[in-house]
C-alpha cells in the first residue's frame, strides 16, 4: 500500500512530444482544440484554440464525468467505456482513455463530422498511450522535487493568503 | 501525491473535505471562496440537488501564486455527506494530496460520524492508500451549539490514533494547537499518533482556514 496516490512528474521533452501528436491530431481531424486531463481532474495538456473556459473546472468536471461513467460500465459488465462522445447543437466533445490514467478530451465543431474525429482519434490515442505508458513506467528517484528554500516559500504564502 | 508539471511549471494539491450528511463541508468551501481574494481563487462548482445536498462534489481551485517558479495551486474538493452516494464520495478520492474530515460536534451525530470516518478509511484502502500516511486533519464543527459534545469523548469516537510502527517516528510530538495535548506519544508500551485537530464554527468562519492552513502546510511538505 503506498502513502497515497502515485506522483509522477512532467517535464519539458514530454510536453513537446505531447503537443507533437496533439497539433498532428487537430491537423487531421479539424478538431478545435485537444486537452489531456488525468484521471484525478488536472489539467496536463492544452493543443489548438484556446479554450474560452475556465480550464481548471473544466479538467475536474471531465474527470468526474469519465470516472462516473466507468462506474456505470462496470454496472453493465463491461470492463470500462474506452471513448464518451457528448453532442451539442453547435460544439460536440468526444473522450477517450489514455493508459487508463489520463483522458484525451477533443472539442469540434461542424467544421469536421463525429467520424472523422473518431477514426482520427484511434491513432492519435495509440501514440498517446505509448508515451504515456514510457512517463509513468519511468524510475523515480529520491531526490527532492523542488529545490530548497520552495517549502519555507510556500508556508509563508500560505499564511498570507489563509490568514497568519 | 501530487503531479508536478515541469513543462507549465505548475504543481497542483488536491485536498478532498470527507465527513457526515450536512457537517459543514460545503460551508467550509463556501467561506474560502467568499474569503480569499477574487484573483487567488477560480469558479466554484457545486453538483448538488434541488435541496442543496452535494450530489457528486463541490471544487474550488485556490491558487497560491508562483513560488520559486513554480505556480502552485490547491483543489479543494467535498464529497457527498449521505451514504448512498458512496460510489461518487469514493471516485473523489483518487489522486487525493491531503483530507479533512470534519466532524458534525452534535452528539446525536456521533453514529454518523463514526460511519463517515470508517467509510473514508475503506474508500482509501480500496484505491490503495494509507490515511495514516497522508497529510490527515479533522476538524470538530458545529462546537457553538448547546448539544456539542465535548472534544474528549468526539476524539476517543473518531481520533484514538494509531499504532507508530515506524522507529524513526517514535518519540514525542507535542500538539502545537492544544498544549499539554500530543500527536505522538506513548501509551500502554505502544507508540500512538493521532491526527491533528481543529475546532470549528464554519458557518461563521471559525477555524476554516486554521484547518486549512495547516493541511496545506501539510501537503506542500510532501513535496520537498
């Protein structure tokens, strides 16, 4: 049993990769815009047009949506719903899961029809799931993960902003 | 534990509030949100029932600016008190930094206190943790009403503490909040660690961010 949930940490040559396959993706499926969000609702990745939203509500809500609808595929007997799709008059979503501990969410428009973002879709969570699955198999180290000083820095902050 | 994003330089904590059917978890969030400047919070969202009982979870994000370059951020997160909705209290805890479980003081309350903190102890086990290793705090709400009970008998019910296996962990720790009061100490040959406490009043504020202080506090020492 470990201490809580499992850290794992993001650098700079993931992102870049990340964003690689994410602007590949928008590129051939004439989606809007792409976000990855994990599985405890934070936001990891952002691709395309900036979202008009608040991103942060929008991660936790994702990730509540997709693991409330786990359950109810679990409910059905099936081991999960890989993919979710959300229609609107206007804007659509599709979901799907990367690794199972991310979720890759696609926002689109009628500039693009539910096929074209499905099938471009499959790849695009396979290249994910590879990358992925690397970043989370990766040996952590013991070393600390902020420098010195982050932790005097971050109570003194915090005593600002709840109250000293 | 939390992700540390090197790419956006962002750390993200998630604190989940756990506790009884209408203890005051969402009130504790409602009064940061109203409380902390505008600038340092984001949206609430509440997924609640007509009647105002939290459905799924209430979030608020509190950001805590940039400290040695790093911004960081505290999600704060309810559960549903009631226990049928146990399925969406559990799915709330993945990926939780930190808890605070707050206690209803009133003493007709204890059996659904009891019942909230055995649930919370499944739910972690069942994804894998261990509250006794996480940053942990409880907090006693409600404690101006006529029918609070009194701390001594709500900490026996809800905090007698656990065994410290742990040699390095063995030895005294005072209570910085209660003098003459301990988190660790020695009992009947054994070695016993309790949570911290806080008192609470949260309709009025009283104790909301003393408990949230020090949780946070808690937290962000987890990432050194």
């Amino acid at each position: 049993m470990t201490s809580g949930a499992s850290s794992w940490s993001f650098g700079e040559e993931d992102a870049r990769r990340i964003d690689g396959i994410l602007t590949g993706f928008l590129r051939e499926s004439s989606a809007r815009t792409a976000l990855i969000v994990d599985r405890t609702g934070q936001l990891v990745a952002t691709a395309g047009e900036p979202p008009a939203f608040d991103p942060t509500a929008f991660a936790s809500l994702t990730a509540a949506d997709f693991s409330a609808n786990d359950q109810l595929a679990r409910m059905l007997g099936e081991p999960e719903f890989g993919a979710l799709f959300h229609q609107g008059e206007r804007e659509s979503m599709y979901l799907a899961d990367i690794a199972r501990r991310v979720i890759l969410v696609v926002l689109f428009d009628n500039r693009t029809t539910l096929g074209l973002v499905k099938l471009r879709v499959r790849a695009t969570v396979q290249d994910l799931t590879k990358v992925f699955t690397e970043m989370f198999g990766r040996t952590r180290t013991d070393a600390p993960r902020v420098e010195s000083g982050f932790l005097g820095d971050a109570e003194d902050e915090i005593d600002k902003l709840f109250g000293a | 534990m939390s992700m540390i994003n090197y790419a956006s330089r962002e750390i993200n904590c998630k604190l989940v509030y756990y506790g009884p059917g209408l203890g005051g978890k969402t009130t504790n969030l409602e009064f940061v949100y109203n409380k902390v400047a505008p600038g340092s919070r984001g949206k609430m969202i509440s997924l609640a029932t007509e009647t105002e009982r939290t459905l799924f979870f209430d979030f608020l994000p509190v950001d805590l600016g940039t400290i040695r370059g790093f911004k960081v951020k505290f999600h704060l997160y309810t559960v549903p008190g009631q226990v049928y909705y146990n399925a969406s209290r559990k799915l709330i805890l993945k990926g939780v930094d930190g808890v605070v479980f707050v206690a209803d003081s009133q003493l007709e309350r204890m059996e659904a206190n009891i019942e909230a903190m055995q649930n919370l102890y499944d739910n972690m086990a069942q994804h894998g943790y261990d509250l006794t290793r996480l940053p942990f705090a409880i907090q006693y709400n409600k404690r101006d009403l006529p029918n609070a009970a009194p701390i001594a008998e709500l900490q026996a019910a809800l905090n007698p503490g656990w065994v410290v296996e742990d040699p390095a962990r063995q030895r005294v720790l005072a209570d910085a909040e209660h003098p003459g009061e301990f988190l660790v100490s020695q009992q009947d040959g054994q070695w016993i660690e309790r949570a911290p406490y806080y008192e609470a009043v949260a309709v009025t504020g009283e104790g909301v961010f003393d408990t949230l202080k020090a949780i946070s506090k808690t937290v962000v020492k987890t990432l050194g």
